[in-house]
C-alpha cells in the first residue's frame, strides 16, 4: 500500500513548518482527502489561468477568484471588456488614472502582461459581487436616472459593458459610487470627457442612487 | 529668506554653540543638556531642530531617542488623529483587546523586545501548542507541527540567504541574476508539489502581503536573512518571529511612547508639501499649517513618500523608487471573539488554512489568560463581503467546518481592511517584485538634503517587521542628531 510524504504547512506564514510528515490511520485518509481536493484546486488552475506561476496570482486578493469580487469595495474584472481593462492598466501605468495601489503594481507589467491579462479576464464569467440591501425606491430612482443621463449609449442595453463604456452591471455598490465621484471631482478622468460631463451633472443622491441600482443588476452572460 | 537667516554672524554663532551642544550631546555628558536648553533660546521660535513625520514605531522611536539625547526642540506630525501606524488594537470590552495590525515578535528582534523592556510593556507566549487544520474544498485536514523537521527546498533557501545582506540585499555578489527569479519561478525549478506550492503560497503572502507569483527571490531572501538565515524561524511561532506577543497588544509601545512627548505630537496633521528640502531650513506643509525644521525624518512607506508634493521635485532616482515602490498589499484581518478559546480543549490550535476561499489564516489571539477565546484571521479581501453580519457568518462558518459548531457562537465581530479604512497606510509590507531592488534599491536609505528617511522598509535587519521600525527610528535619530552637528560646524 502506498503511503504519501505529506509536505504541509511550509510555515503556513505564520505557521510553522511540517515538512514530510508520514500518516498513518484515519489521519491519512483525511490526508489523501485533503491532497486530493488540493490537488483539483490547482489542476483548475492550471487549466483555466496556465502553469503556475502566472501574475493572476497577485491580482487575485483584491478582485477576487478569477477576477470576481465578492467585496462592493473591490472592482470584478471578471467579463470585463478586454479593451477597457487594457486601458485602464495602460493608464494606471503611465499615472493617468491614480490608485496608490495600481500604479506601481500596473508599472511593473509589460505591454504583453497587460494585453494577457486583459484577454484573461474578460473571458471569465462574471457575477454579482455583492447583493446590496434591498431597497426599490432607490433603485427606481437609480434607473430613472440611467435613463434621463443615457448611460447605456455607452455601457450597452443590459449596462454589459458597450463599444466605448465597462461594464456596470453587477458591480460593488461603493466601488460604482467612489468612481462616480471621481469622475465627478475630476480625479478620474475619462479620454473622451464623456464621463466627467455627465457625472459632473449628478447629485450625491443621485450618485448614490446610480450605484445602488447598477450593483442589483445580474451581470448578463454574453 | 532662510539662508539670508543662516548667513549672519550672529546665527552662524549660534550654530557654532549648537554644534558644539551637538557634539557634547554625543558624549552624553550633563553638560551638553545646559548648552543645548541655551542654544535652543537662540532659535527662532518657529524653526525646530528636527520633525518627525509619521508616528508610527519608527517615527516614534525617532522621536524618543531625539528627546532622550536632550533635543528639545523638535516635533512629531502624524496624519491620522492616532498614533502606532500599522499597528492598532480593538478593544473588546473589560480591558481585553486584539491587535488589528502588526503584533508578533520573536527570537533576534532585540530592538523591539528592548524597548518593550524600556516602556515596561510586558510580553507573553503566543498560543500554537495543538494541531493546525488544513481546508480545501469539503477537505479538512489536521496536523501537529511540533513534530516538524527541516526539507531539502527550505534548506536550500536558508543556505542561498547567507549571501544575501538583509543590509542592502542588491549589493550581493549575484544579486541582479538572482533578482531576476520571483520566488515561485524559483520554487518551480525546485519541482515542488502541491502540498509545498499550497504551504509557500499562504506561508509568503502572509509574511510579504503578495503571493510568490509576484516576490522578489532577491528580496525574500534577504528577509531570511535577517531571520539568521533561516525561513524557520522567519515564518514560524515556536522559535520563531511569531513567538511572542505584548500585554496589552502592540499598540502600547507606541501610546507609551507618544505620552512621553505631550505636546510635541502633533495628531491630524497630515503633511501634503515638502519644500526646500535642499535649503538650510525645510518647509513642511500640513493641514494644520506650516512647521519648520533644519532637518526632518520622514517616517513613512515609500508609497506614502509619493502621496507628499516635493518641492524642489526630488533627485531621479529617489522619485522613482518612492513612484514604484509597490502598494498593493494592503491586509485585512478579522476577529471573532468567544466565551472561551474551545479548540484548545480538542488539542487544535486555532491556526486554519484554506486552499480556495476567503480565509487565508486564523490563528489563536485570546489574551495571555485564556480568559477569552479569539480567533482573529487573515482574509483574502476581496473574496468576503464588506458587510459585517454577511462575512462574520461566513468566516464563522469555515471555523466550524475546521474547529467545531461552537464556532458559530461568536460574541463579537471587528474587521480592519488596511487598504479602505483610511488613506494613511496604503499597504501592510514589502510586496518587492523581482528586479525592483537591483534597479531602485540604493535610493532606499541614503538621506536627501535636509530629508532623513526611516520606516521598517529602511531597516538593515528585520524590514518589513515591527522590530526594522523600531531600528529605522534610532538610526534615524543617529543621523539627524549628526546632520545637526555637521551642518552647525559648516555653517
């Protein structure tokens, strides 16, 4: 019967080392379990993102598993348009858009990085990210105002994302207002300008009422 | 206007008595304290001697060692309206608290464990004697570490370390083939399996806020090497940099600190512009007005170095690194607090490990009694919901699946997501991709003009840990006192 060196908990970080322990008894059952779950975790990796390691890694722990976020602080790249995200890590490369977090991180990609990347979570299917707290009058109000504002000139019918706009549909509720305030304030630009005149429009109720309807919205399968 | 101050003759006498103040100061003679309290009537009152900026350990410590030698004149800013930087405390009722930030010391960090000493701050064992339990999937998994011993892959990179000076990791003798390599690639031509890939992956994203995907090899190394060139003891508790925790968590070393200065903090003043950083007098603007200083000690994260306006800009290769310098790791733990740590009694250790979801690590972090059971843990932020009641159940729910159905029987909740609680800290530690130190490493440490800098990412040994700020600030402090002496004598 074969019997498995566990190698675990290299440190853990903060937690010690165990390196090649040998199991026995129902200890090593859990064991294979465990290996074996392990080892599904990675060969979806493997398959889905490529040979380990790739720079999605790094990506991961503020835009969620394959770019899904499940945080509304936190954007999802998941079935964003590749164009916008290449934009986007373009800008933040050269210090036109401004994240103390992105810039220098985005500075470090090469143009390949950055096309790869893009492609990679774009075609990742995207979700909600998180269910804002029920509320049907502002979410009226939020779409009356899609509306009158013509918000989906750009990011499509379904708010999908469009030829020229990302996608807004299903994104965290405070990420959509903080950029709706940037743009408002002037601290995000837009290339085109559209979105600063038309931001530069809204009301903070209004802002708000944007966001929390554009966050309840199911993130359509294209 | 500020070197027309600087270039008469009754100024240059003063200088000349301040420096020679400076110079008896250095022998830590009774008289240098008289010559320096005369020498401080001759200043202009609105010009200090030094400012600190940041009152987190280093700027603190700084500001400590500054009062200590005798310098009265001087003053810490600090942008939020507390002090402690990265580290800071939940309390959780009756005296009880969980450390939200930084919080471990261990075996070689002497600086932080002298200063406790000093501030009569006490310390105690952390709590790991038990089994860890290891989560993937449905999977569970436990394991005693204690008997753990040593593997051919961390033997390797213990030996690889001792060429790599936690003091200037970039000027090894191989340093730019090395800082070519980010820990995974390096840990892939070792042919790892997954059980080390899943153990490297969580062990170093604790420890360097970023996955082996993105870390220097170079730098990493060097981490070890301040560790005694030992991964074990750097990312290990028993015997290691996780050891040992403060009474009190280990935001008091910093409070304690701060007391001791009274009005010389200066709280919610963060500083927006830096000019004449090249002159004989530095203007620092803050949301509070204007300070100003013949020399300053910034005490802050490069990434932080960049938020301030420059004026003059500064030289090339000190704006680059302060430009490039990464932010992205900012960490966000969380807490759980129970009516008694129940895990201990099953022979667990509270320390959880998920392969695939929002928790990273937990580990036991009740108070040195035991009178208290908390849990506090790691998180992959953007994996758990902001909102409180969605992500304590969540979080509650993967300690049951690891500990017991008593984890779902929490008394209270505290989360801290560093990147979104407040501007003031951007980022937890050194997330350093490779090629970054080869190419910007040497603008790290060395001073410009009148700008003295500190902060744990300075520190010759232990960056990146509490212990590297701690260091960073009585350097600092070395170097400002000196500055202080050299310009007075040149003057």
């Amino acid at each position: 019967m074969m019997k498995r060196a566990l190698l675990i908990g290299v440190a853990v970080g903060v937690t010690g080392l165990v390196l090649a322990a040998v199991i026995a008894g129902p200890q090593m059952l859990a064991g294979y379990r465990f290996m074996s779950a392990l080892d599904s975790h990675y060969a979806r990796y493997d398959a889905d993102v490529g040979t380990w390691p790739q720079p999605q890694d790094t990506c991961n722990a503020c835009h969620g598993a394959s770019g899904q976020s499940q945080n509304e602080q936190y954007p999802s790249l998941a079935g964003q348009q590749a164009s916008y995200l290449q934009a986007q890590l373009q800008a933040f490369a050269q210090g036109k858009r401004h994240s103390a977090q992105m810039e220098p991180l985005a500075a470090t990609l090469s143009d390949d990085q950055i096309a790869s990347l893009a492609q990679y979570f774009a075609r990742q299917t995207p979700l909600r990210t998180d269910t804002p707290a029920a509320d049907e009058r502002l979410s009226a109000e939020g779409q009356a105002s899609a509306a009158a504002r013509g918000c989906s000139a750009c990011h499509g019918s379904d708010f999908m994302g469009g030829a020229t706009g990302p996608r807004l549909a299903g994104q965290g509720q405070a990420y959509l207002l903080s950029q709706l305030l940037a743009f408002k304030q002037g601290t995000r630009t837009d290339p085109s300008g559209a979105m600063n005149a038309t931001a530069g429009l809204l009301s903070p109720a209004e802002a708000q009422a944007l966001a929390h309807y554009l966050a309840g919205l199911a993130a359509a399968s294209r | 206007m500020n070197t027309e101050d600087t270039s008469s003759p009754a100024c240059r006498r003063r200088l000349l008595l301040q420096a020679l103040a400076g110079v008896a100061l250095a022998g830590g003679t009774g008289l240098a304290g008289r010559a320096l309290a005369q020498t401080v009537e001759a200043t202009p009152p609105d010009v200090l001697d030094v400012i600190v900026i940041g009152a987190g350990l280093a700027g603190l410590t700084a500001a400590r060692d500054l009062h200590r030698a005798g310098c009265t004149s001087f003053a810490v800013l600090e942008a939020r309206d507390r002090v402690g930087g990265r580290t800071v405390n939940h309390q959780l009722g009756g005296g009880v608290i969980a450390e939200a930030g930084g919080q471990w010391a261990g075996p070689g960090q002497t600086a932080i464990f002298d200063l406790a000493r000093e501030l009569e701050v006490e310390t105690f064992p952390s709590y790991y004697q038990g089994r860890n339990v290891y989560l993937a999937g449905n999977a569970r998994y436990e394991e005693d570490l204690s008997a753990a011993h040593g593997n051919p892959v961390t033997a390797k990179l213990n030996q690889l370390s001792r060429k790599v000076p936690s003091k200037e990791p970039w000027t090894a003798a191989d340093a730019v083939e090395i800082d070519k390599l980010s820990v995974a690639q390096w840990l892939t031509n070792q042919g790892i399996d997954n059980a080390s890939r899943f153990s490297f992956d969580t062990s170093i994203g604790l420890t360097t806020g970023t996955p082996p995907a993105s870390l220097a090899l170079l730098h990493y190394l060097s981490l070890i090497n301040s560790a005694d060139c030992s991964m074990e003891r750097l990312e290990g508790f028993h015997g290691g940099a996780q050891e040992t925790r403060f009474v009190g968590g280990s935001h008091v070393l910093s409070t304690r600190m701060a007391e001791a200065l009274g009005d010389r903090m200066r709280l919610s003043s963060p500083v927006r512009k830096i000019a004449n950083w090249d002159r004989d007098i530095v203007e620092i603007y803050t949301d509070q007005g204007l300070v100003r200083a013949r020399q300053a000690i910034v005490a802050l994260h490069p990434a932080l170095c960049h938020q301030i306006v420059f004026e003059p800009a500064l030289p090339e290769g000190r704006a680059q690194l302060q430009r490039l310098w990464p932010a992205h790791a900012p960490m966000r733990k969380t807490v759980h607090v129970y009516d008694r740590p129940f895990w201990r009694d099953k022979g667990l250790n509270g320390q959880i490990s998920q392969a695939d979801g929002p928790l990273i690590f937990s580990c036991d972090n009740s108070p040195a009694d035991g009178s208290v059971g908390i849990l506090s843990a790691f998180v992959r932020s953007a994996q758990l919901t902001h909102e409180a009641e969605r992500a304590s159940q969540t979080l509650a729910g993967i300690f049951a699946q690891a500990l017991g159905d008593e984890a779902l029987q929490f008394r209270q909740y505290h989360d801290h997501d560093w990147a979104k609680v407040d501007p003031w800290t951007l980022t937890c530690v050194g997330a350093i991709p490779p090629g970054f130190l080869t190419r910007w490493g040497r603008y790290l440490k060395p001073a410009v003009g009148r700008l003295i800098w500190s902060g744990t990412e300075t520190a010759d040994i232990w960056a990146s840990s509490m212990d590297g700020a701690v260091r960073s600030g009585h350097r600092a402090a070395l170097e400002a006192l000196q500055a202080l002496v050299a310009n007075r004598r040149n003057a």
